[in-house]
C-alpha cells in the first residue's frame, strides 16, 4: 500500500530527452558534468564553478540560501549542477532511475526567480532551491501526473495540486518528478517496491541491487542520490517512512490535515498525507513549514487551523533532548540482530543527550490493526480513486477503477509483467463508503491506533515520544517474488493519522537503517526538536557510494 508493505510484518519520453534540449549548453554543462563525483567516490567542484570549497552534494537548504545571497552561486546554476547530475548518474552510470520526467520549464523558473533575487524580491526560505515532486501529485504544467501508470499517460490534471502551488509560490525550482511504486503501491499484494509500468524499476544508491522502498521510491532515492535539494513524498502507510529509511535519509509523515492533499492520486482519504524528504531534519523542517494550511478543497486541514506553523525551522534546538521522556516501543523489535543493536546505540546517544528513556513503552494495540486497515483501505481506495478519476478531463484513457483494471488487462504485457491487480479486484468488489463492514473498520482502527494505541502510550509514561527501527537493512530487489521486508513501525502511525519522523540510525553491511519518533496528532514541533538533537548527537548519516550490491565487510 502507498507504504513500506506494513502487512508484511504488521514512457519515459521526457525523462531522456538529451539534458542539452533544456539548454544547459557549452562550458556551463561541461564543468558541471565534470565535476561530478565518480560512482565510487566524491570530489568537489573547483571554486570556478561558484561553490568554493563546499561539496556541492552536501549543500543545505541556508547554504543555498547563502550562496544565492553572496552571488556565489545563482538558481540557475544550482538547477544546472542537479541536472546534470541526474544525467549521468541517474539515467546513466549506475542508473538509479529515481525520475520519471524531468520539467522543460526548469532553467527558465531558475532565471525567472533570479530576476526576482537581483531585484531584492525573495519569496521565502526556498526561493531559487531544486525539489522534485512524486508522479502522484498533480501539476498543471508541462510534466505528466500519472502514479506511474500507463493508464494516466496523456491525461491533464484540471489543476495543480495544493501543494505543487505552494512551491510555485515560495519560489521553488521543481526540476521534475520522481518515480514511484506504481499507483502507491496499492495494486498488488506480490509488488516489487520502486516498479511502475510507466517509470520501470528504481534502485537503491547504497546498493544497486537493492530495493529502494516504497512508495516514495525515486523521491527517497533522488534526495539520498544528490539529485534535488529536497523531495516531496506521500504517505498512506509507510510511503515516506520506508523509502526514507532504505535511503538513509530523513522523512516527515504528518498529522493527517496538516498538508492538503488536493490533487494527490489518492488511496485512502483516512491516511493519506504528503510529506518532505531531505538529507537534515533542518532541510525537511524548512521544506514543511512551506506546505502547511488550511485547503478549502480538502476539508481535513481545517482542524489544522491554529496547530500550524509556517516555520518549523524555530524548533531546532540541538539540545532538545535533554529532560525529553523517550518511549522505546519494543514490540517492533527482533526481527534483525544488527538493527536491534543500532537502536541500543541510538538508545545510548539519547541517554547521553539528558534524555530519559522509559523501556518498555510498547503499543499493545499494534497487532490487531492490519486487517481492520486493510478493510478500510479497500473501500476508500474505490471511492476515492473513482472521484479523482471522475475529475479527469476528455485526454483521460480511464475515467474509474473498473476501467484502470480493464486497461491493466488490455496492456498487461507492460503493466502486468510480474505482479497482478489482486488489490484493484477487491477493491472493485467493494460498496459505498456507507457499508457497515467499513464503518466498523473505520472505528475500529481510529480506537487501536489512537485512544488504545499511541495516546494510551503517551499517556501511560508521560511520553514525548515513542521511538522504535523504521525498518531493516532493505531487500534485494525481486521482480519473481515481489517485497521480503523484514519489519517496520510505521502503521500504528500512519492508521491514527499521527506524525513521525525517520532519521538515520546506522547502517547494516552497508545498508541504511532510521529509527522512528512518533507521538500524538500535531506534535511535530516535539517530534522535530528531538529528532534534530539525535542528528546531531549521533551524525550517523553518510551519503551512498553506488555499489553493486551490498557491503558485506561493512
């Protein structure tokens, strides 16, 4: 599901288009491709290049912001130095795969905001920045919407989502859109995590024989890769927590109506959100406080009216784990010796920053939520799916689930070729949203997650936090047998509708492990403070080097 597969354990005709089509010409393009790091190793740009002795890999959000500002560098080069960057390592060299379509428009939003800087007109924290957005959140531009189907090629959008507006208006460059499990990975219970039909198969830069996550499969691998500034994911169960762990990087899953998700292809309106991806917590912090607000067209974010914040940026205090009350949720333990230890360490580090860590602070209730979810899934994904469709215009080939599971059979050479529609089936099986089976469902996975979940946790130990792994060292990549995860914390979150946040914990032969922070709805001012101050205690993260499998040495 739009996720890490919790139930496990609880036309490619933009995209490689040569890169000199979007004018990146001459000696610009020739330095920025030379001077990217080799597929074994880094090297910095030489100072001519306008980044001084900087690794350009590295830079954060207010180091671009710097940058910009002292004339060292400008949202064009910035927006060349990525591009060039996806062309060779991403569509060639290692091929990760992680963008389906890049954005013509790039280099003239670049100049555009430009124009705006010399002028001293400055939108905000991340004016003249490179994003990349998911191939499920609809822009109303040059750059396809279709959740990686070839279904939704050729359809146009009415209108941009909510929250690609947003970015538009806070001066953000989006360079294109990433790839993802196809349709969120809500198709088939046999899914291989980073395939679409349309965008084939992305890979993981710390092993390219590893599965990269998923749903958020390319905007994971994108931000890890050094591809874009930050990535924008989106999240029913583990979409953003998951591909954010396999990718050594942090992710932010919000409340549930904190963000709007107008215009997002979606699954089940009763968990879906979207959310930053980003190498610090600081970068995601920024990369939030742009999204939040109240969306008339999405009627769940009003009950964020007066618990959002337009800067989250004011809660990073490197000390913020001291006197902090740290759950351990030991019920997601013990499926893997060496992620366990990870967490011990991680545990120690919290320790040794003042925090006190109460052990066990299990929720006793995450056992029980799979099938009620499950069920609640199935009945929203129709409904809500058929409405999206439904809004299409006249270019859309299917206008309804039934006729997505009709096109999956008609072009099931390209779509189908190593996992069904099993989940469309059911799906398509399903009644109204007024059936008793789904209001029971509903009820039920609000009272386990929420009031005899997470709260009942909080509430218990006089919590600030419960943290436990994100998930394990990720699979190999297995187009035979689909997914093999190990485990994962992420549904009793993500069913409650509640914030986490995953930042990286270590590694295991190479391959990144995140430890999770989640609490009660809204609380991501707290989820962020202690995540920050984890960071920078531990300094666990280190970028990926593009081996060909993993480290078994490490």
């Amino acid at each position: 599901m739009n996720g890490d597969n919790e139930r496990q354990k609880e036309g490619h005709t933009m995209k490689r288009r040569e890169f000199l089509h979007y004018g990146v010409k001459g000696s610009a393009m020739a330095l920025a491709v030379a001077a990217l790091p080799g597929v074994a190793g880094g090297c910095r740009l030489s100072p001519s290049a306008g980044f001084a002795s900087r690794d350009p890999e590295e830079l954060t959000i207010s180091q671009m912001q710097e940058g910009m500002q002292s004339g060292k560098f400008s949202a064009r080069s910035l927006a060349e130095m990525y591009l060039a960057r996806i062309e060779k390592l991403d569509q060639h060299g290692p091929a990760i795969n992680s963008i389906i379509e890049i954005n013509p428009d790039t280099l003239a939003i670049a100049d555009a905001l430009d124009d705006e800087r010399r002028n001293n007109h400055i939108r905000g924290p991340l004016h003249g920045v490179p994003v990349l957005i998911k191939d499920n959140i609809a822009t109303a531009d040059m750059i396809s919407t279709t959740a990686g189907s070839l279904a939704l090629v050729g359809s146009k959008v009415p209108r941009d989502a909510v929250l690609a507006t947003k970015l538009r208006q806070a001066g953000a460059v989006i360079l294109g859109k990433t790839n993802l499990s196809e349709w969120a990975n809500f198709r088939s219970t046999r899914s291989t995590s980073g395939w679409s039909g349309r965008g084939g198969q992305t890979r993981n830069p710390y092993a390219l024989d590893r599965n990269p996550g998923g749903s958020s499969s390319g905007s994971g691998a994108a931000v890890a890769a050094h591809f874009c500034a930050v990535a924008l994911g989106t999240e029913t169960n583990g979409s953003i927590i998951n591909p954010s762990s396999a990718n050594g990087i942090v992710g932010i899953k919000p409340t549930l109506g904190l963000v709007s998700r107008s215009g997002i292809v979606p699954i089940a309106h009763s968990q879906d959100t979207a959310g930053p991806m980003a190498r610090t917590v600081a970068d995601a912090a920024v990369f939030l406080g742009v999204l939040t607000g109240v969306d008339p067209r999405d009627g769940i974010t009003s009950e964020s009216r007066g618990k959002a914040y337009s800067d989250y940026t004011q809660f990073l205090d490197p000390n913020g784990l001291r006197g902090a009350r740290i759950g351990v949720a030991r019920n997601y333990f013990d499926f893997h010796e060496k992620v366990d230890a990870l967490m011990e360490r991680a545990i120690d580090v919290m320790k040794q920053s003042g925090a006190t860590i109460i052990d066990p602070a299990n929720v006793e209730t995450a056992k029980r939520l799979w099938s009620s979810e499950y069920e609640l899934l199935l009945y929203e994904f129709k409904a809500d799916l058929n409405k999206y469709l439904a809004e299409l215009g006249p270019t859309a080939r299917v206008r309804s689930l039934k006729e997505a599971i009709a096109f999956n059979e008609e072009n099931k050479e390209k779509e189908m070729p190593y996992f069904g529609q099993e989940i469309f089936l059911e799906a398509e099986e399903k009644g109204p949203l007024t059936s008793e089976p789904y209001l029971e469902a509903l009820e039920k996975c609000r009272r386990l997650s929420r009031d005899e979940g997470i709260d009942a946790t909080i509430r218990k130990d006089r919590l600030d936090a419960i943290i436990a792994p994100s998930g394990g060292p990720t699979c190999l990549i297995d187009l035979v047998n689909g997914d093999h995860f190990l485990g994962g914390s992420s549904s009793a979150a993500a069913i409650a509708g509640y914030p986490n946040i995953t930042v990286p914990a270590g590694y295991v032969f190479g391959l990144p492990v995140g430890i999770s922070f989640f609490a009660s709805a809204f609380s991501e001012p707290t989820l962020i403070k202690l995540a920050h101050a984890f960071e920078r205690a531990s300094q666990f993260r280190r970028p990926p080097r593009f081996l060909a499998s993993a480290d078994l040495g490490a």
